[in-house]
C-alpha cells in the first residue's frame, strides 16, 4: 500500500472535545470509554432518536449539561467539538463522516468503514480531499495477546502460511439471521484485520466458498472457508461458521501461523505458544505498545495521532484493505472464482464514480 497522506493535527493541551453519534449499544460503550480518558471530553451526544442520547446519557453521572440534539452541525457547535466518534448504524457511516468532514471535523468511525465497498472509497476519497484524518475503530486489534503472537511471528523466519478457524453458535436473532453474508460481513472483517496486522502483509487475491449447512438457523451463507494469498506470497486460510455447535473456538478464532524456522499457535484466549524447531530465532518478543484494551486503545491510538501527526492504525486508507478483503471473498464466493483485491476495488471506485488511480 502506499502511504496514506498526512492529515491536519489538533494541537493544545486541554482534553479533546469529542462529539459521539449515534447511542445505541455500541454508542453506551463509547460513552464509558470516552468518560474513562482523561485526554478527551464529551462534547455532545447526537442520535437521531433524541430519547435514545438521553437514556444514555442517564447512565453518565455528570453529564447533565452535556448537548443533545440530532442535528450533528448544530450539536457540534454548542459543543465546541473538535472531533466526531461515529457510531451509528452501518449505513449512516456515509453521511455522518461527510458531514463530519465538512465541518472540518476528524473522525473515528465505528467498524464496518461503511456499508458497502463503493461507499468505502467515497470516504477514503473525502478524508483525503479534506485533509483530515478518518479513523476506523477495529477494536479486536487491541488485545494483549495478539500484540504477544504478533511479538513471536517476527521469531519464525520467513512467514509461509496462517491459518485460522472461527467455529460458534451463536443464536442472534435480528437482522444477522437474514443476512446474504452474515458469517463474512459481520465478523470476518475482525479476523481477517486481525490476520492483516500479525502478518504485516497486504492482501493481493482470495478463492473463497461460502455455504449454509442443512442444519443452519441462518438464512444466508454462515460458514465458508476462504483461502487469502497476501503480499510476499503468504497465504492466510480462514475457514469459519456461525453454526456450528460444539466444542466452540474463541471469538478471536484459533490461529497456527507457520515460518522458516518454527511455528506459533493461539487459542484465542489464552497466551501464544511458540516453537523454534531450527535456526538462530529471530529477535524475542518485546514489550508489545498496546495502546490501551478494545475501544480504549482505539482512543488513544486518535487522539495521539491528532496530537502528534503519527499515522495511526485503521487509518481509512490501511483499514479499506480489510473491507476489501470481506467484499473479494463475496465476490469469489458468487463467481467460484480467484478474485483480484485491486479488482474489486477498481470495480467499487468505478461505482462511485471515483476517476482510476493514475499508477
Ligand atoms: N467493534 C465491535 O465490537 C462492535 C460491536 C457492536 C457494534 N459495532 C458497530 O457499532 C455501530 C453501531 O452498532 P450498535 O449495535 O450500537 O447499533 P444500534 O442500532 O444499537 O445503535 C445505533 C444508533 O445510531 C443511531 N443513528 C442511526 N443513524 C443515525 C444518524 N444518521 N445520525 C445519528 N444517529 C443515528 C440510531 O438511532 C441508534 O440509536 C455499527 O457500525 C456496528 O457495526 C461494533
């Protein structure tokens, strides 16, 4: 990938004041994550259900007169706002980061980047027209232990091969019963982020298949099994379902990764383990930097950027690979074909009227 331009840094020393959209489940989690850092300050809850802000807000002590309205524009001004955290729905992503932008706003989103490819390059495109950073909160890259496999990866020598199998049951209900993609759409983009940053490698083509047991309680596709060629030549297998009952793996999926000189496995949930067959090992494991744990670490990773001008990770540029990954493998899936990455992304910046990349 090449590199993603610079974005405006909010200088000062007093908190950031920071706007959050949209209150519903994830939105209350935000809230507790924003009144836990000191380095940032509430400026205003907007949702378009005025009632949904205020319930949340309940819960915050000391938050009476914090603004709340629906009109982010109006809100962000009584605010004095001077970031959005967006975490509304998937299909707001597209008009509350562009409004957001417009007003001269940086923003950290909520996974997905949007709710489709296409609408993914209209922001990418925007971020970059304003010159303002857009943030994707991937909140499973900020877990301990993966920061510790990623440690032991750089032991094994060359990388060849990751694999990764994500077997649960989980019994929803709502929207992802319905859903054409619900196992890939909804939950690979994690893993497969999470793939992307212990590798270090980029995504180049995927063959992927994707089914619905008999016995599934999904209508779409719940299982399917994809197998990645990423930059270098790696090749990252995933083969997961949401339907499978018994002997469950983690959330985080169980991981073998296999190198020059030795191989590392993860359950998921506990710490890694490594095994250097042969070879002089690569330098140990350092004190991994993790930011902070789940959306605490996305925070600090946004603020720190704004502070400091540092790219950060799920910067939109990098994060859209990860999207990409989940809409090459769709793609594989209907056309029982190796699908390209560029490809597709090519076909969703032709979409949105995005004018090709001079190379
Ligand atoms: N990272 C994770 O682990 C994780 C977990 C759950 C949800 N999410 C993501 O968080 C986001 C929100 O999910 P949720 O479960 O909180 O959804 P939700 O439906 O519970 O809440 C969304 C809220 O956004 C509001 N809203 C919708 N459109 C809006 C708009 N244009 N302007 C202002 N408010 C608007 C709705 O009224 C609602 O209150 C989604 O992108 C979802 O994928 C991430």
């Amino acid at each position: 990938m090449t590199a993603p331009p610079p974005f405006a840094t909010v200088p000062g020393d007093e908190p950031l004041r920071v706007l959050l959209v949209g209150a519903g489940g994830m939105g209350r989690a935000w809230l507790r994550t924003i009144a836990a850092d000191a380095r940032v300050a509430l400026a205003g809850v907007v949702d378009l259900d005025p009632a949904a802000a205020r319930r949340a807000l309940a819960e915050e002590p000391g938050t009476d007169a914090v603004p709340v309205g629906t009109s982010l524009g109006e809100v962000a001004a009584r605010g004095g706002a001077q970031a959005v955290i967006d975490v509304t729905v998937p299909a707001a992503h597209l008009p509350v980061t562009l409004e957001a932008l417009d007003l001269g706003l940086p923003v950290l989103g909520e996974k997905p980047l949007a709710a489709d490819l296409a609408q993914a390059t209209v922001l990418v495109k925007a971020a970059e027209d304003s010159g303002l950073l857009f943030m994707v909160s991937q909140n499973r890259r900020y877990d301990r232990r993966l920061w510790a496999l990623k440690a032991q990866a750089a032991r094994l020598g060359e990388l060849g091969v990751l694999t990764q199998e994500f077997f649960r049951a989980p019994r929803f209900g709502g929207f992802r019963d319905a859903m054409d993609h619900p196992l890939i759409l909804d939950m690979a983009v994690h893993n497969f982020d999470a793939a992307r940053f212990v590798l270090d490698r980029d995504p180049v083509a995927v063959y992927c298949d994707e089914y619905n047991p008999p016995w599934s309680w999904y209508r779409g596709d719940a299982s399917a099994t994809a197998v990645f060629e990423m930059t270098g030549g790696v090749r990252f297998v995933y083969t997961g379902s949401w339907c499978a009952d018994g002997l469950e793996t983690s959330w985080n999926s169980r991981w073998r990764l296999g190198g020059a000189r030795g191989s590392a496995i993860w359950d998921g949930e506990g710490e890694p383990e490594v095994e250097i067959a042969h070879g002089p090992a690569g330098p140990g494991p350092v004190a991994p930097p993790l930011p902070g744990a789940g959306t605490a670490g996305s925070l600090t990773e946004f603020v720190t950027a704004l502070r400091t001008g540092r790219m950060p990770m799920g910067e939109c540029h990098d994060n859209l690979l990860s999207l990409a990954m989940v809409y090459a493998a769709i793609a594989s899936s209907a056309t029982r074909a190796r699908v390209q990455v560029a490809d597709v992304l090519r076909a969703a910046r032709a979409e949105a009227g995005i004018p090709a990349e001079v190379p």
